[in-house]
C-alpha cells in the first residue's frame, strides 16, 4: 500500500513538473490566431517613456499540408494606439515577420492590433501570429543588436533558445524520473529484506517455544520419576523396619 501510494504521488509531481515547464515555455512567446482579414487588439499597461520591442511571425493553414507555413507573400499590419488621447504611436505594413519598436509617450493602456493584408471581407485564411515583445527593463544589450537584423533571424534565436531550455527540461525531468526509479528499487529491497526478518523472527520464535515447551515436559517427566522413586523408596524402609521388628 505505502508503495503505491509513494508511486502515486512521485507520478503527480512528474506530471505538475512537466505542466508548469510547459507553461512556463508559453509565457515567454505567446500566439493567437487570425481569421480572414479579422483584426485582433489586446491592451497593454504602460508607464510613460516605457519602451517595447516586440517580434512576430505569422504562418498561414495550409489544406493540402494540413499544418501552417510561412507565406512570403502574406502580410501583417500592427497599430499601436494610446488610449487616453487616441494618439496613434505606431502604423506598421510590413511582411509575415519582423519587429515593431514604440515608446509610450503618456501612461495608460495601449491597444496593440494586428490584421492581415487580405483586402476580401470573406477571406478564409486562418493565420498564426507569434508574438514574442520585451517591456522596459526586461529590454536588454541581446534585444538592442536583435533590432538590426531581419524579423526572421531573431524568430529563428529565439525558437533555437526555446528548444534549448525544452531541452534542458526534458533532461531534468528523465534524471528526475531514473532517481524515482532507484527510489522505488531501493524501497523493494527494503521490503523484502523486511520479509525476509520477519520469515526468520518468525522460525526462531516457533524454535523457541518448542524448545520452552519440551523443557516443560521433561520437567513434569523429571518430577514424576522423583515422585515415584521417593514412594518406593518410603514402602522399602517400612518393610525394613516392620521385618527387623523395629517398628
């Protein structure tokens, strides 16, 4: 019983390991999904003079490949726009991968909005957008240098470095799971050196009380052979004595 339960619960921990790795992994580069010439915002929170960078990608569904691609001759549109005053910061035409850089003139939310360059209301191409974007101080000398190359070479860092730390994970988790593994061999030695102890206190213990119970009999054997010897001994000396006359 304590076994399983001990497999349980290592099983767990495995499983909430790898969950958290693969989260953590998904809030480094975030995607969503474009449909046709469907444009999608979200806000962002921004002090005043914060810097942002950020890199994208977008890959279109391809139905003879069955899995998305890179189209060269898809392109994405990004707005940056502040909120408070409607002042746009940020007007982008550009190719399916690149970067964008702004600067928040005013604290407040900014809307950052991305669409494709289909000019059809119903167009049915479904676009993956990566996004990957670096706040303030989370900016650094790496982000600077990745500004002046193309879009696609700092996609391509950034996806060698993921595949590295996925790396290093699954590397982290089969140390994990072979420790677990000795773990749980270990514990089956234990338990059977265990049964084995218990086998032996259990064949001494029956040796005991054989060997206590036979000391008992030949104890009472002892005590009727003296008990008898003593009443033969007690009607030979009244013979005696009755034949010599003396009693």
């Amino acid at each position: 019983m304590g076994s399983k339960q001990l497999n349980f619960r290592v099983s767990f921990m495995l499983v909430a390991l790898t969950l958290l790795a693969l989260f953590c992994l998904r809030t480094e580069a975030l995607y969503f999904y474009l449909e046709g010439s469907e444009q999608k915002c979200f806000l962002e929170e921004l002090p005043k003079e914060t810097v942002v960078v950020g890199t994208f990608k977008a890959e279109e569904w391809s139905d003879k490949q069955k899995q998305f691609h890179e189209n060269r001759g898809l392109g994405i549109q990004i707005t940056v726009e502040e909120l408070p005053h409607n002042s746009r910061l940020v007007n982008q035409k550009g190719p399916s991968s690149g970067t964008f850089t702004f600067t928040a003139v005013e604290s407040g939310d900014h809307a950052i909005c991305f669409r494709t360059n289909s000019s059809s209301w119903f167009s049915s191409i479904q676009v993956r957008l990566h996004l990957d974007m670096a706040i303030g101080d989370a900016m650094n000398s790496d982000d600077t240098e990745a500004n002046q190359i193309t879009g696609k070479e700092v996609w391509e860092e950034k996806e060698a470095r993921r595949r590295v730390v996925i790396g290093e994970i699954v590397g982290g988790l089969r140390n994990l799971s072979q420790r677990v593994r000795d773990l749980n061999h270990r514990i089956a030695d234990i338990r059977r050196e265990q049964n084995y102890q218990r086998e032996r206190e259990a064949e001494f213990r029956d040796q005991s009380e054989l060997t206590n119970s036979r000391a008992v009999v030949w104890t009472i054997v002892q005590l009727i052979v003296l008990g008898i010897t003593c009443l033969w001994q007690m009607r030979h000396l009244k013979s005696f004595f009755e034949t010599k006359k003396l009693v």
